[in-house]
C-alpha cells in the first residue's frame, strides 16, 4: 500500500483512500465560505474580524468525504483584492479548483485576476459553481452561462463542467458532490512521497500548554512525529511534537495533506508566512532566482529590465528586481528568461510556480516557472546563459544536476550540496548521478563521508591539463623522476581537496594515463634519460663512492668536469630513486651495496654482543672515522635495524 492512502471496503473490494485538495477561489459575497459550509457542515469564518466583516481574510481550511471514500481537504481562499498574496498560498498544493460565481452578477473583475492567477500556478483541474440560482430565473441563468463560456475561452476553465447550486438552500450540493468525485476519479496524481518533505507555512500561532503551530499543505515526501526538520530560510532546527490531519492526531503525515504541526525549539515571533519546514542540509536559501516568465495576455503593462515586483511563490510574497536575460522587454502574451533579484532571502525548489504583480499599482502581469532556485548572478544577452537555461527549462533532474556539477568545475562538488542545491532527496540525487555516470557525463570520487562529482568534460580538461604540465616537465628535466604530486595539486589544482586529488591521481594511474614514483608524476611513456651526459656523470658518482669506500665523499667536492650542477643534481636523485644509491646525509652518498655489507656486518655484531653497538665500534669495523660512522647508524636506524636507547652513542638491535 502506497503511503499517505488508506484502505476503504466497497462492495466486497478493498480500495485506497485518496487524499485530494480543492480550492475556492472567486468575488467577495459570491458566496465561497457558504458554499463550503454546505458541503462539510463547518464554518471557516474562525477568526473573529472574519466573523464580523463576514469576508475569508486569511485561509480556512476544513474537510469532507466522498460517497466513495476519498477525503476532501477543502481550502477557503480569500477573494478580496486585499488579500490575493493569501490566495496564492492557498493554490500551493491543490488538485481542483472550485471557481465560484454568483448567478446574479457574473464573472468580475477580482474572479478574472483569480483565473489569471490560478492558470499561472498551474491548476489543471476545475469546476464551475454556479452559486445564488434560487435569486434569477431559468433565462438569466442561461444567458449568465453563456457569458461565463465565452469569458473562460482559452483559459485552464474553458472544459470545466459547470455545476448550479445555491449553497444557501442546499440545492444542487448532491450533484456538485457527484462531480467532485467524477472529476477526481482517475486525475489526482499521486504525490511524490520518495523526496525530501516540504511544507510552505501559510500560518502560525500559540497554543497555551502546545506552544507553536503551523499548518500548510505538504507538497512532496513525508513528515513523521518526533523527527527534526530544519526551518528555512531562518535556520533553525526544531522538532516534531505532534502531528493532525483533519483534526485528527497522526504519527506520520504525506504529502497532499493538510496537516497542523506542533513544534518545539522555535517560536511563533521568529515564524512568518513564506517559511518552509524540510530536512536539515536539503535546502539552501537563495537571493535570486532563474525563471521562465509567462506576461498574462490580458495584463495592460509591458515588463521592462529592472523592474520592481511583488514575487509570490509557496507561501512567500517578496519584491524582487527581474533583470531580462533575452528580451529587452515583455509585453502582454510574451515570455523570456529572467533572474529576479530577491530583497529577503527564500528556500525553493526548481519546478515551483511563481505569480508576479508589479509594485505599484499592485495588479497580476504574469508568472511561470522557477528553472535554478540558486544561480549565479548572470549577464544580459548571453548565448551560453540562454542556452543552460533552455536546457534546465526542458531537461530532466539528471540534466539539471549535470549543469551543477559542470558549475564545479575547479572543485568537484559533493552529492549532499548537489542534493541542497535541487532540493532533491539523496535517493534521487544519487539516482541521477549513477545515470549520468552510466552515460559517462560525470565522474566519481567516493570518500569515507562523501561521494565528489565532477563532469567528464571538466575532468578530461585536467587529463589534458596533466599531460601536458607533465611532458613540458620532463622536457625541462630530463633527468628527474617527475614533478612532485604536490607541487602539481598546489599549482593546478589547489581547489580540489587534497585526498579526493588523490585519489583521482591513483584513478588515473591504475588506467596507465600515467605513472607514479614514490611522490613523483610522470607521463606513462616517460623513462629518464640515460644520454651520453647521464652516463658520464652516473660514471664519475659511481667511481668516486667505490674509491671513497666507508670513508663517502662530499658530493659537493666531487668534479664532474664542467657539467652544471643542476644536471649533477637531477641525475643523482635519480640513482637513489632508482635504488643505486643512497642518500646518508646532506651532501653525502654512497652506493647501496655498501649499506647492504655494512647491514650485514652490524645485524652479525648485535648477535654477538646481546644487542648492542656503538659507534665507535662501527668505526673500527668498517676503518673509517666517527664523522662517518655516524650517519651509517643513522641510516640502520632509518631501515631499523637498529635504535637508539638513549645515549647519543650507542644502538640496540630494532627487534
């Protein structure tokens, strides 16, 4: 069973409760809040200054059952001009709207700017109520319908079956019920539980004895008692105390419920219309905002770049500044892309519907659809903005990702910030990213926390990057093993942390895209060069230390007849990496078949003395000086062979 349905029994078949909400939207006085009351027997009227204007100034909420089962959670939106910014937090999350329309004065004004709205928020699924039928005769009726038909031409209502009632009697309520469930019958989709929870607060209060409670409708995912959510955009963390649904105590509530939650660890002064209660690290608060932007065929004004609007998406109303990104201007049946400039920060996710009305004189000039909840502040008039934004408008959320991580291109960027930045859920974040690795357009690191994602396009460019650094390298020094892993990563790739660069280098070197020496990089075809200058000077190390014996020459006094001292340098660092020789001491060398004799003589010295030796018992086992003694225990220590106890002097057996 499916979460958030429960099992109803019809007819000796057991089928799943669907939780549907509708909305009302129309004029003052035609008769909304009397309409509802009809069908579930309750007032939504509850506030006192409600009561006594006897107009829905913030949103009501109550609920009733179909004839078949279905629950109905039936939202009260306001219709005074007043208050449409409550109107448009009423449209978050619903399934059918009910335009109510009084028979005896038609469609007006403030009802034309609700079907604006509720056309650019998305609402599919309508039914026209015809309210106050026992005020006009059969001919009005006819002609007012009539009118109503040509009115909705062209809009999201134009199909709306149209139902007659008058909610005062109870006169057609039956058959608006009948409806009700015919058109929800086989059209509700089913809501997304498998993402993060989201629910936009559209109010607030105290309880003496609770505390605060917020009420809203969970758009996506799941909530469930005694778990803690975080409080965007303020931050804070609290937790769940008790959830209702319909009134009634739940554990858990899902998504397309209306639902009242009790929290603890905020209060009610630092909660606002607009806030959003989902998962800690899920969400990150923005300041602007890409957006595809629909002008309303309707609106008398053209929209011109940097104008100052009144945002209302979710819960939330902000002004915002909308920079055009395409057009110079919008008129009236037009679109274009457009980042709007916040002035308050809000937490949204691509996909979410937006309504726009300017700031003054405030009226409805259009909306559309959120592409990026967190952009980067863009240029006018920029193919390759337009571009990325065409491609966020039409792609998936595995294409949406893709363009964050080429974003993150000099750093990577970890699947939790992927996750944060789409406001996706982990599981659907990590979905996405193992279909676009499947599709070789992005790579991945995995850590002991984290999982880092880069684009293939950016990792190539580093391959590239590699390669090249690396051939100029050698070709600069012939004579060395490679260019330090450390210097690499400082000079080139400084913004990616230095493990995840590890880990890629190791990537690359068990596909051969290149060779490892100790803490060297080298090109996978690379080998030092034994020219005829590497032979010459290997020649006179290697004569030189044979002669010098235990006695090891300075390296700094050896004449190397007129080959520079770089050069010198590079090739025998090269002898010790490739194991010829060793290095005892700052200036001093020798050959490894040296150390290997002297490991011998003093592991066989130990044996006979219990364990023990000294320096100047090397010294006299091997006829040199103490000067040179030294750095010979030295090195047996660095092999542990053997250890010092203490005195400066003397060495005990490592084991």
């Amino acid at each position: 069973m499916k979460p958030g349905t429960e099992h109803k029994v019809q007819k000796g078949t057991i089928r799943r409760m669907k939780h549907i909400i509708i909305g009302t939207a129309g004029h003052i006085d035609h008769g909304k809040t009397t309409l509802i009351k009809a069908l579930t027997g309750r007032n939504t009227d509850r506030w006192e200054e409600e009561q006594r204007r006897g107009i829905t100034i913030d949103l009501g909420f109550t609920y009733f059952d179909l004839p078949n089962g279905d629950r109905v959670g039936i939202i009260d939106v306001p219709g005074h001009e007043k208050f449409i910014n409550n109107m448009v937090a009423g449209v978050v999350g619903m399934d059918l709207v009910m335009l109510v329309v009084a028979a005896d004065e038609g469609i007006m004004p403030q009802t034309r700017e609700h079907m604006d709205i509720l056309g650019l928020l998305g609402i599919e699924k309508s039914i026209l109520v015809l309210n106050k039928c026992d005020l006009v005769d059969e001919e009005w009726l006819e002609l007012v319908e009539e009118e109503i038909r040509e009115e909705l031409e062209g809009t999201f209502l134009e199909n709306a079956p149209v139902v007659k009632i008058s909610a005062a009697t109870g006169e057609g309520i039956p058959e608006l019920v009948e409806t009700i469930q015919e058109v929800m019958k086989d059209t509700v989709e089913e809501k997304d539980t498998a993402t993060i929870p989201r629910l936009p607060i559209d109010r607030a209060f105290s309880i003496s004895g609770f505390g605060t409670i917020i009420t809203g409708t969970l758009l996506t995912g799941t909530i469930a008692k005694d778990t803690s959510l975080m409080m965007y955009p303020i931050g804070k963390e609290c937790k769940i105390r008790s959830i209702q649904v319909h009134g009634q105590d739940v554990d858990r509530c899902f998504a397309g419920q209306r639902v009242a939650i009790n929290l603890s660890n905020v209060k009610k002064s630092e909660l606002k219309r607009g806030c959003v209660l989902a998962p800690p690290n899920s969400m990150k608060n923005t300041m602007m905002l890409d957006v595809k932007m629909d002008i309303l065929k309707s609106s008398m004004r053209i929209l011109t770049n940097h104008s100052r609007l009144h945002l209302f998406t979710g819960t939330s109303e902000i002004l915002c500044r909308a920079i055009l990104l395409d057009k110079e201007e919008l008129g009236p049946g037009e679109s274009g892309y457009v980042q709007l400039r916040l002035e308050e920060e809000i937490a949204v996710r691509r996909g979410d519907k937006f309504v726009v009305r300017f700031y003054s004189p405030m009226e409805t000039i259009g909306g559309g659809v959120i592409l990026e909840p967190n952009p980067v502040k863009k240029k006018r008039f920029q193919p390759e903005v337009i571009e990325e934004l065409k491609q966020k408008e039409s792609g998936s959320s595995a294409d949406v990702i893709a363009l964050h991580v080429k974003q993150h291109g000099e750093t990577m960027v970890t699947t939790q910030e992927l996750a944060k930045l789409t406001a996706l859920s982990m599981e659907e974040v990590t979905r996405d990213i193992k279909e676009l690795e499947a599709n070789d357009i992005v790579c991945t690191f995995e850590m002991k926390k984290e999982t880092y994602v880069w684009h293939r396009a950016d990792e190539k460019k580093a391959r590239e990057t590699l390669k090249r650094v690396l051939m100029e390298y050698h070709g600069q020094h012939p004579y060395r093993y490679g260019m330090k892993k450390a210097e690499v990563h400082m000079t080139y790739f400084k913004k990616i942390k230095i493990n995840v660069f590890d880990l890629y280098i190791e990537t690359l070197v068990q596909e051969g895209a290149l060779k490892r020496h100790q803490e060297f990089l080298q090109a996978p075809e690379f080998e030092i060069r034994k020219d005829a200058v590497y032979q010459k000077a290997a020649g006179i190390i290697e004569k030189t230390f044979t002669a010098a014996g235990y006695d090891f020459a300075k390296f700094s006094e050896i004449d190397f007849a007129g080959i520079k001292k770089e050069t010198v340098d590079d090739i025998i660092m090269g002898m010790v990496g490739e194991g010829s020789i060793v290095k005892l001491a700052d200036d001093m060398y020798t050959l490894v078949s040296y150390m290997e004799q002297a490991k011998e003589r003093i592991l066989e010295r130990l044996k006979e003395n219990g364990g023990v030796i000294t320096i100047a018992e090397v010294r006299d086992m091997f006829e040199t000086s103490r000067k040179s003694a030294k750095p010979i225990l030295e090195y047996m220590d660095s092999i542990k062979v053997t250890k010092k106890t203490g005195a400066e002097s003397e060495r005990v057996a490592y084991l």
